[in-house]
C-alpha cells in the first residue's frame, strides 16, 4: 500500500471537482481524501497500489468545459500516521455536503451535455445551411441548364416543323403540276379519239362510194341484158364496146385498188405516227387503243 498527496491546480474550485475526483476515487479502490485549498488548489490524498494510483492520477487530470487541470504537484510521505477506510470529500465551513456536490456535479454535467450538444447542432445545423446553399445553387445552375435544352430543343423542333411545312408545300405544287398534265394527257387523249373518229367516217364514205361503183355497174349489166335482141347484128360493135367497158371496168377496178392500196396506206402511215406518239407518251394506254382498233376492224392482225 502506497500513499500520494497531490496538489491539483487550474480551474479546480466550484465547479464540481471534488465530487468528481471522490467518484473517480471509489472506480479504483482507492481511499483517502479531498480538500479545497484556500490558494485555490486542491489537494488529494489517496492510498493504493502503485499503478493504480498512476492510473487514479491520469483519471483526475481532467479538462473539460468547466473543469480544467493545468498542473500536478505529487509528493511521497515516508511515514503514515493517519489511514483511511473510505475516500470522502473534506467540507471547509460554508462549503456544501457531499450530496449537495453530487447534485451539483450532475448539473454541471448536464449543462457540459446542453452546451456541447448544442455546439454539434449548431455545426450540423451549419454544414445542413451549406449544403442546403450549395444543393439549391447547384439545382438552380442545373434548371438553367434545362431552360437552356429546352429553348435549344423548341427552336430546333421550330425549325423542323418549317421545314416540313415547305416540304408539304412543295408537294403540293407537284401535285399541281401533275394534275395538269393530267389534264393535258386527257385532252391529247381526246384529240386523238377525234381524229380517229374522223378516219372512221372518211373510210365510211369511201365504202359508200364503192358500193354506188358497184351499183352503176350492175346497172350496166342490166342495160347490156335488156338489149341482148339487138346484139345480133350489132356482135362486132358490141364485142368492140364490151371489150372497151370491160378496159374500163378494169381500169376502174385498178383504180379503186390503187385507191384502197393509197388509203390503206395512208391509214398505215397515220396509225404508225399514232401508234408513236403514244408509245412515247402513253405507253400503258397504247394496248388499249390498240384492241379498241383491232375490235373495230381498223387494223388488219395479219399485217401486224
């Protein structure tokens, strides 16, 4: 068993320190005693083993918010006189008892808790107002950022969107321009229906003329027919006038061949530049045509 005597100075009075080192002293096993000096010191003296009272020494430099330990004077009695069953606190007149030191001690304890709990608020609360500042300025830089897209993305979907008008535009007048050549198709169309019609009616025509040909001649034969009594002495003027109407009739029969050979042809030249013509431009129609004038018997199969 060891004995220390130690004197505490600092901020050691009146603010709970006794009570604490008493407390502190009990943890350890160690007895002795606790006094308020009246330079302002503390002295403490306590028995125990020698590293328990190392230990008890570390535990009673304390520094806190209110307590504050700046220096340690120990020294080492050689003799004993005096020994301790307990470690109590020495109460000075007008000093509190021990119970009113520990109600004390909590208090101050309390009140070391309040500030420094309110000190790490105050921090927190400080660092949530940074980070608060810094989230709304990055989210305010980060709004500009999409009120500037979404200006870029309108004026680009503007932009589109007129450029789509004019390619609608442009379509339409297309469409226009092929309505009216439509139009002019029809027209030529048309046209040439007429012209066939005309070629149908001059060709009518000349089958009429053909057919009164063919009446006169038969009137003819009939004329020859009803003079046959007379015929008998007039054989050498009738051979003669026979012989000159059958060279006309001849004649007349190689012109009308020449005449249907010179319309033939003419029909062959103007159908060919018909037939041109609208393989040049109406290539899908011309087969149509074609048959309409095969079905009418303009156009001979053989000769195609």
């Amino acid at each position: 068993m060891e004995r220390i005597i130690a004197i505490m100075s600092g901020n050691v009075q009146n603010v709970g320190y006794r009570a604490r080192v008493v407390g502190i002293a009990k943890e350890f096993g160690m007895t002795g005693t606790v006094q308020n000096l009246r330079d302002g010191r503390v002295k403490i003296i306590a028995d125990g083993e020698e590293e328990g009272l190392k230990d008890f020494l570390d535990a009673v430099s304390i520094k806190n918010a209110l307590i504050n330990v700046v220096d340690v004077d120990i020294k080492h009695p050689d003799d004993i006189t005096q020994e301790y069953n307990d470690f109590y606190k020495l109460v000075g007149d007008g000093e509190t008892d021990e119970r009113l030191d520990k109600a004390s001690e909590y208090l101050k304890e309390l009140i070391v808790v309040v500030k420094g709990g309110f000190g790490v608020l105050k921090e927190e609360m400080g660092g949530m107002r940074e980070e608060m500042r810094t989230g709304f300025g990055e989210l305010k830089e980060e709004m500009g950022g999409m009120r500037e897209e979404m200006r870029t993305g309108f004026g680009e979907l503007k932009e589109e969107m007129g450029g789509m008008r004019e390619d609608i535009g442009g379509m339409r007048d297309e469409m226009g321009g092929m309505r009216e050549d439509i139009g002019g198709m029809r027209e030529e169309m048309g046209g040439m229906r007429e012209d066939i019609g005309d070629m149908r009616e001059e060709m009518g025509g000349m089958r009429e003329d053909i057919g009164d040909m063919r009446e006169e001649m038969g009137g003819m034969r009939d004329d020859v027919g009803g003079t046959s009594d007379d015929v008998g002495g007039m054989r050498e003027e009738t051979k003669t006038g026979f012989e000159t109407l059958i060279s006309k009739q001849d004649q007349t029969i190689n012109e009308i061949k020449l005449t249907r050979g010179d319309l033939n042809n003419h029909i062959d030249w103007k159908l060919e530049g018909i037939k041109n013509e609208l393989e040049e431009k109406f290539t899908p129609e011309f087969d149509e045509i074609r048959g309409l004038l095969r079905a009418h018997g303009i156009v001979d199969v053989s000769n195609e």
